[in-house]
C-alpha cells in the first residue's frame, strides 16, 4: 500500500512536470522571434488594442499616444498632447480611456479625438495620480491610484495618504474605493468573465487576486504570487503576465509558466494585439516589441 501510494504521488508529480513544460512550449509559436519594432521613444507604457488589433501606446515623457498598425507593422501619431497619459483600455463603445497622469484626471477619448475628462478627484481631493484601468463587462472603471512623483508637479505631496483602488460605476456617475492597505498598485487587469480582478501592488513586491461583486465591490482578497508589476494581461488560457524584468507569465493558479526577456533596463507593459489577438505587444524603456503567440488576448 505504501509502495503504491507513493507510485501515484510521484506520477503526479511527474505529469505535472510534464504539463507545465507543455504550457512553456506552447505559449510561443515555434520559432517566433521578439521583434523590436521600433526604440525611438523616450519611455513607452500603457498599450492597448482596439477591435481591429492596432494598439496605441503612451510616450509619457513626450506627451504623446502613439499607434501601432498591425496591417503593416507601421506607428503613427494618434494625439500629439496626452495629458501625459500612462496606461490605456478602450471602454466598451471603443472609446479610448487614458490615465492622464499630468492634472492627475482620468480620460475617455473618442474616435474624433474630442476628448471628455471623466474624473478630476476624490470627494474634493486630488487622486494621486491614476495609473492603470481596466474595463468591465457592465462598463465600469477599474484604476489603480499610486503615487509617483513627477518634475511636472507643482505639488510636492499627496492630497490622500493612501494608495487605492477605485471602481466608476457603469454611468459614471459615482467613484468609489474598492481596495485599500496596498503599497504602491499598479498593473491591474481582469478575466474575460468578470469574476476575477488581478491588482499588482509593486510597492509590496506582491500581485493579488479579487473576486468581483455584482454590484462592483471586491472580495476575497488573495495572494496570487510574490511578484509585483509595473503592467499586466491575460491569455484565453488565464495566464497572467506580469512586466518587469522582461515579462513572467503564470498559470491562473499562480504558478510560474515561462519568463520572456527583454534587453531593456525595465520593461513596462504588455497586451495582446494583432488581427488575430494572437501577438504580444510589449513596452519596454524607449522601445516596442512584438512576439508571435500561440495563445491570445481576451478581450474581443
């Protein structure tokens, strides 16, 4: 009995092993090579694809909100002033919404380029600084609020002490704090099914996982892995990837799948791009990659 307990644990264990090299495997077409598609930027962040596949990207420190066609792999400018944009996600009316870091507001731009700015503060203060968003299946606005300093400030400190999470409801009428006690969030992104929200608290080192309430609310706070995040995405398969050094993909169970290097200092942000959403477009110091995927995005 005991010989053959022990025979089942370590077949386990081997057909784990397995499994997860399989995952490694397949997670990048066979013989994809990163791509630097171009480096001439000043520091590139905040991707996001529109329905078509372009993604448009930020140049916080120019001021600018590039656009990376997929048909011909060519970028162009999409608004030549950003409000100092950092992350982006288009809303679910193909509005693109823009974290404007520079009056610390949050943006909705539209296919025009007419711009509306959404949220300007909290209960009469300034936020600290919106950062990353992400869009739910109702329309409401996930961001996480950190605080970086920055040499266009006139204020030398923040109005709330805290470094929260918010949630606008889907008629963007209220705001309200959704997680709190957290470092410094960053990366946020959420599963195709609007059950689960992924918020990488970079300060802490750590990414977490919550479960979405119907009415907005998170729950069940969870540590998800020891990693923090500058940027995040999500795969069909529920991978999560996080940025940094270069970027670490893990299974939705918080297991490490594969690292993906970059040749940059820092690497900022990742998203799934492409006609098919099945390339991964990642920002990193002055530059923009693409790899081709054998999994892909979630949102469209």
């Amino acid at each position: 009995m005991k010989f053959y307990t022990s025979f089942i644990l370590a077949s386990l264990l081997f057909t784990t092993v397995i499994s997860c090299k399989s995952q490694q495997r397949s997670l990048v077409s066979d013989g994809a090579q990163l791509v630097q598609v171009a480096n001439n930027f000043s520091f590139t962040e905040g991707p996001a694809s529109d329905k078509n596949g372009n993604v448009y990207f930020t140049d916080q420190p120019n001021n600018k909100i590039m656009k990376w066609n997929q048909a011909d792999n060519s970028i162009s400018t999409f608004i030549e002033s950003s409000g100092r944009a950092n992350g982006l996600y288009f809303d679910n009316n193909e509005n693109l919404l823009a974290a404007a870091d520079d009056k610390n507001e949050l943006w909705r731009i539209h296919k025009t380029g007419e711009i509306d700015t959404l949220i300007t503060d909290f209960e009469g203060k300034k936020l600290n600084g919106p950062n990353d968003l992400w869009v739910d299946l109702k329309g409401g606005i996930y961001f996480t609020d950190p605080y970086y300093q920055r040499e266009y400030w006139t204020r030398t400190e923040a109005d709330i002490k805290e470094k929260n999470v918010y949630y606008i409801s889907p008629d963007l009428k209220n705001i309200s704090i959704v997680a709190m006690g957290l470092i410094q969030p960053n990366g946020i992104i959420g599963t195709p099914d609007g059950k689960t929200l992924y918020v990488a608290d970079i300060g802490d080192k750590k990414t977490y996982s919550y479960s979405i309430q119907e009415d907005g609310t998170l729950g069940d706070q969870t540590l998800f892995t020891d990693m923090g995040s500058d940027g995040m995405t999500i795969d069909n398969k529920g991978n999560v990837y996080l940025t940094g050094a270069g970027v670490t993909i893990f299974n939705s169970q918080g297991e490490q799948l594969k690292n993906i290097p970059i040749n940059e200092n820092w690497t900022a942000n990742v998203t799934f791009g492409g006609e098919n959403q099945d390339v991964l477009f990642i920002t990193a110091m002055g530059s923009v990659y693409t790899l081709q995927m054998n999994v892909h995005g979630v949102r469209y």
